[in-house]
C-alpha cells in the first residue's frame, strides 16, 4: 500500500492548499486527500469565482512535486435537512472538481437529523446522494459514504458502525457508492477492527487512519491511542484492500485552540511550524512502520 494524508495537515498553518502540498511533500508522502472543507470554510478554493483556473494551478503544483490526488473530502453539513439545496450544489461542485484533477473517490458524510427513524433517514440520504450521481458517473468518481463517530444523542440516529454502513451502501445501490472506513470511529465501536472490514469487504475504496483513547473522536496518529493496528491490517489483507493507506490524524500536535490559554504569553500555545513539518515527517515513519510489518509498504 501507498502512504497518503490530507491537505488538511497544516489548515492551522496557512490557508493555501499548494502550501500544504509543499509541507506534506518534505516529510516524504507522494499522495494526497484533498480537504475541501479548507476551501468551504473560507469561500475559496473550488468556491472562489476563478475555480477551475485554481484547479490548473493545483494540478501542476503537484506535478512539481511529484505530488497525486486519489481520494477526497467534501464540506461538513447538514445534506438531508430542509432547504439544502445551497449545500447541495457545493457538495456536487466537489464531485465535479474531483473530475478535473482526476480524483477517483470523494467521501461525503450522511446526513442526522433528530427525530427521524433509521428507515426515515436512509430515505433522505438517499435522495441526497442521487443528486451528486449525475456529476460522479459524468466523471466516472465514486461517492464513499464514512462510518460516523460514535456521540451518543437522544433521539439522534446516524450511521457510526460497519454494518449500518453497509446496510446504506446495500439501500442505496449505486454502482458508485461505496464506502471509506475511519479506523478512528471504528475504534469508538465494540466491534473489532477487522470484523468491521470484513462485514464491508469489497466496498472498502479508502481509509481514513487515525487514533484515539475509544471516547472522543480526537484525530491523533497511530501508537498515541488504543487503536489496534493489527487487528485493522489483518482485516485489510482479509478483504484484499487495495488501496491507499490515508491519513486523517491532523491532531498529531494538538491545535492551538484546543489548549489551555495563558493570556500572559502565548509564545508557546501553537506549535511552531518547523516542529509541525517535523510531525508530519514522525506520521510518515509511523505508516512506514505499520506497512513493513505486514510487508506491504510501497511509498
């Protein structure tokens, strides 16, 4: 397997996708999550009026770093309440510029709303993500439905474990929609690791690799929570994953405004830039590590 991570490594660092790509290249990955949600937060990006000229320029920054797209990450938001149609279109403007830089696989979270039943909510998710089908088949991108933190809410359904997931995908039944795999939320579950790989077997097209203590969705690298590494290689080589190995563990230094404030002097509440490049570098030797134990690291 090739080591990837997102763009979204070094969102509190600067607010330049190509900039991220030039951190991210100095520790050594070659391939790249790109995070929309940078782009989303602030207008920009693939929101800005000049998009698809912006695209050409992140296309041929890659190419001069030797850099790759394969997977991607569509806003954050709320795509199965009522009036929706705003976030609508700039999750199909996602699936459209995955297309143009040539990204096979976008994930797209489902949608909660309180109240609903579990049918209720397969029902609306449903419809949503027929909306993006047109856009992904135009471009040949398959749309990769997560498995959700485990937050416990009243009242509140959403699909955090393997086999709703699967069960989604099943409903759904689109020849593009698949599934992406948090070993982060996964680790939130009582389930195993590789269980869960197993119950979505050939619907595995990416990963998201991150890490926790099993009560708090905290985005920290492999070996610094309880996630078990082995029972999640074991379930990959079970189902014959063939894809990336892809980073989601932006907390690897905690961001700043997670820290405890010292109005005083705050020449230390964020983590130099220099020492966050060096992270980034630790987080690559980590994958590293994980692939060459099982004998299926590539790069």
């Amino acid at each position: 397997m090739y080591l990837a991570t997102t763009t979204g490594d070094f969102s509190g660092y600067t607010p330049s996708q190509t900039q991220s790509m030039e951190y991210i290249c100095q520790a050594g990955f070659r391939y790249l999550d790109y995070n929309f949600g940078s782009d989303y937060s602030q207008r920009s990006g693939v929101y800005a009026d000049n998009w698809q000229e912006y695209l050409q320029t992140v296309l041929t920054r890659a190419d001069q770093l030797g850099m790759k797209f394969i997977q991607a990450h569509s806003p954050m938001g709320a795509p199965i309440a009522d009036g929706n149609d705003a976030f609508t279109e700039d999750t199909i403007r996602c699936v459209e510029a995955c297309g143009i830089l040539g990204i096979p696989n976008i994930v797209v979270h489902s949608g909660y709303i309180k109240g609903l039943t579990v049918a209720e909510t397969f029902a609306r998710n449903k419809v949503f993500y027929e909306k993006l089908f047109p856009m992904a088949e135009k471009y040949g991108v398959n749309i990769l439905v997560e498995n959700f933190n485990k937050m416990c809410i009243p009242g509140m359904y959403w699909i955090d474990n393997a086999a709703d997931q699967r069960a989604l995908i099943d409903y759904v039944n689109h020849p593009l929609f698949h599934g992406c795999w948090d070993a982060g939320h996964g680790n939130m579950q009582e389930m195993s690791q590789d269980e869960s790989l197993r119950i979505l077997g050939e619907h595995v097209y990416a990963l998201h690799i991150q890490d926790n203590m099993g009560n708090d969705d905290q985005h920290m690298a492999p070996f610094f929570g309880t996630l078990n590494l082995d029972a999640l290689m074991h379930g990959l080589l079970d189902i014959g994953y063939k894809g990336y190995f892809t980073f989601e563990s932006g907390n690897i230094l905690l961001p700043f405004g997670k820290r405890r404030p010292f109005d005083a002097d705050k020449r230390l509440l964020k983590a130099p830039l220099e020492l966050r490049i060096e992270a980034e570098k630790f987080l690559y030797a980590i994958g590293k590590t994980v692939l060459g134990a099982y004998n299926c690291f590539e790069g």
